[in-house]
C-alpha cells in the first residue's frame, strides 16, 4: 500500500474496512464507504474495535455518491468487484459485476484527487477487464499509471495499479 502518513484517504467498497483501517493508523483521516449496509456496519464495527473510529468517517452508498460537494483525498484506494455476473442484492453487488463499476470508477476518481494525489486500484485476472484495459480506461480519464506489480495466487493473479493525475491535470 502507497504511504499515506498525513494523507486525506478515501477507501471505496470497503467490505470489511481492513484497508481504510490499515490507513488510518498513518492517515490523517479516512472515509470509508460500501454500498452493502452489513459492510458498513463491520467497518464501524472494526474501527471502533482498533480504536480508530474518530479516524475513519464510515458511510453508505456507491462510489463517490456519499462524498461532499469539496471533499478531496490524497489517496483513493479501490478493490472493485471482479467475478463476471450480475449481482442480486447488495452482497453479491461486492463480487459480481461486469467491469463496469470499475471503467465508472476511474472515470469519475481524478475529481476526488487532491494535487499530487494517488490511485490505488486491486484487480484480478479473473475480472472481465484486462490490465491494458484497465490502463488505458485510466489514462483517458486524466490518469496516468505510475506503479504496477502483480502477485499470482493459485487461481488468478492480483494486479496493483497506481495512478496519479497527468501534469497539468485538476
């Protein structure tokens, strides 16, 4: 994970908060956000635990809806869904889709970034987007990619992407 020492951090489809909370130890703050309300309540659930609940602004709804007007984030975490399929219901909404909420996702995030922001993004090869997809997706939404490593599990391999605003880019 990029350091975040100080940094302003937004951690989208949260799930368990487990990334938000592992930044919230060096973040200045975090928001949190799921569009499953049991996810929400276990990210309460789990800074409230590690004592970090007046670091970590925990809220429902998807992607960027629950930001306010003038929020902006050093860095922007994101590990969209991925498994080809259309979820039912909110739970199956946290694995299931088609890429689309991830090409949504990039094209919306660079308005988040502060200046000198970062992207954080986790995908799988089991995903219905390539890498190069995935890439070129960001760099027509004013990213450009910075850091790339890959790390193979036994069925799929992980890819993290990280993006910052191309110069010139607000």
């Amino acid at each position: 994970m990029v350091s975040c020492e100080g940094f302003d951090v937004l951690d989208l489809g949260c799930g368990t908060g487990i990334l938000g909370l592992l930044a919230a130890r060096k973040a200045r703050r975090v928001v949190a956000v799921d569009v499953n309300p049991k996810a929400v309540e276990c990210t309460r659930f789990n800074a409230e635990a590690n004592g970090l609940e007046a670091k970590v602004d925990v809220r429902l709804g998807s992607l960027f809806q629950p930001l306010k007007p003038g929020e902006a984030f050093n860095l922007i975490l994101f590990n969209p869904p991925y498994l080809p399929g259309k979820p039912r219901n909110p739970s199956e909404a946290g694995w299931l889709d088609s890429g689309e909420t991830a090409l949504k996702f990039l094209r919306e995030a660079s308005r988040w970034l502060k200046p000198g922001g970062l992207v954080q993004l986790v995908y799988s090869s089991l995903g219905a987007l390539s890498v190069r997809q995935i890439v070129e997706a960001a760099e027509a939404s004013k990213l450009k990619l910075v850091e790339q490593k890959a790390f193979r599990s036994l069925f799929e391999t992980f890819t993290i992407h990280v993006f910052a605003l191309r110069e010139g880019e607000t």
